[in-house]
C-alpha cells in the first residue's frame, strides 16, 4: 500500500487588541479625550508533520462470546506482533477500547430479538515518528489479521513554536490594522490597552476517517 500524501499542517493564531487613540500631538489641545477601538489579527502558518497516529484493530463475528473474544485475542497478537517487528523497540501501542456485544436479528412481524451471535471488537493506536512509513504499517497490519482501520492523523510532535509564529503574525496584523484605521481618522495610536487571543488555536492534524472492513460488516442493534 503506497503511503497516502498529506500536506502541510496549518496552524491559526488569532489575537484581539484593544487601543487607545488620540489627536496628533500638535492638534490635541483642540480634540476631545482619547477614544478606544479594538481590532482582531488573524494569521497561519504551516509546518510539516512529523508524527502519526493509526487507529485500527480486529473485529470477530462467533456463536459465543467467548468464541469471538478468542479468535479476536489470537488475531490481535498476531497483528501486535507484527507491528512491533515493524516499528522495532520503541514501538508506540495503546490500546483504545475493547468490546464484546451480542448480534440481534428483529422478526419482520415484531417481537423480541433474537440473539445471532456475538461480534468482539478490540483497537489500538499506533504512534510512528515517520509519518511517511504509515502505508507500510498498514500493510503489516492488515496482512497479520487487522480487519478495522478507523482513521489516520498527522500531527505535530510539539506545536508551540508554530502556535507561537501564528500568535505573532496575527499580532503584527492586528497593529497594522489599528494604525490604517487611526491614520483613516486623523488620530495616532496612543497605547495597547489589552491584548487576548482569540478562541482556541485549533490543534493542528489531519484525519482521515477510513472505517473499512476487510470483512462484510452485518447490521446489528444493541438491545435496549
């Protein structure tokens, strides 16, 4: 499997400043009090991930429960064993959730539902350093057993130097805006009387949300 393309993760910093504004020097005596405005500077930047995150694992279908919590244990070590080989030592793996539910089939005339079997369902996360080795995860994964791939993230290790460039360019933008628009009404900027970033600087990935199968997924309903 060819690793899929990804692009530069944006980062988006936005900061409000409120100013204080007043006369030129020279016509102050004639102007009244100093007024205030408030201006929002918006700015991106981008950076290269270098860190991804794979959701997937194993999911069973038995006629007892404890026949599909045992073929999806055996699956997922063979699955396990085989991304550690692939990943060596520092193998990064966390299991995410484990489930074993019942599979119900509804009579067409109504009444209560009839238990079919059992599905279990165990993922895990992996977490690789090199982003661009995920197409050769995912084939020793899915080769090893892994029937589920829920999503992929690209991520930043650490993102604060690349919020930090975002918060300071959208400042820069916010000054810029505040001197255009006193220079508009014949004022000059006085002083910064506060400064707040704006919302919350969203953190930086990018997912996709695969949710295959390489088995033929059965409609279920949960019983109450």
């Amino acid at each position: 499997m060819r690793s899929p393309s990804f692009s530069p993760l944006s980062i988006l910093g936005s900061v409000s400043l409120a100013l204080a504004l007043a006369a030129p020097a020279a016509h102050a005596q004639d102007q009244p009090p100093a007024s205030a405005i408030r201006v929002t500077g918006e700015a991106t930047v981008t950076s290269r991930p270098d860190r991804v995150e794979l959701d997937l694992g194993v999911v069973t279908h038995a006629q007892t429960a404890q026949q599909a919590a045992a073929e999806n244990a055996r699956m997922l070590q063979n699955v396990l064993t085989s991304l550690r080989r692939a990943l060596g030592a520092n193998a990064d793996l966390q299991t995410l959730s484990y489930s074993v539910q019942p599979d119900y089939q509804y009579p067409p005339q109504g009444g209560p539902p009839k238990i079919t079997g059992y599905t279990a369902t165990n993922i895990v996360r992996v977490r690789q350093d090199d982003p661009s080795n995920v197409g050769s995860l995912i084939d020793s994964a899915t080769r090893s057993g892994a029937n589920q791939i829920q999503s992929i993230r690209f991520m930043l290790k650490d993102e604060s130097a690349a919020k930090a460039n975002a918060l300071r360019a959208a400042a820069l933008e916010a000054r810029t805006k505040a001197n255009g628009l006193a220079n508009a009404l014949g004022l000059r900027v006085l002083r910064i009387r506060s400064v707040e970033e704006v919302g919350e600087t969203p953190r930086p990935f990018f997912a996709m949300d695969l949710a295959r199968s390489s088995t033929p997924t059965t409609r279920r309903r949960r019983h109450g």
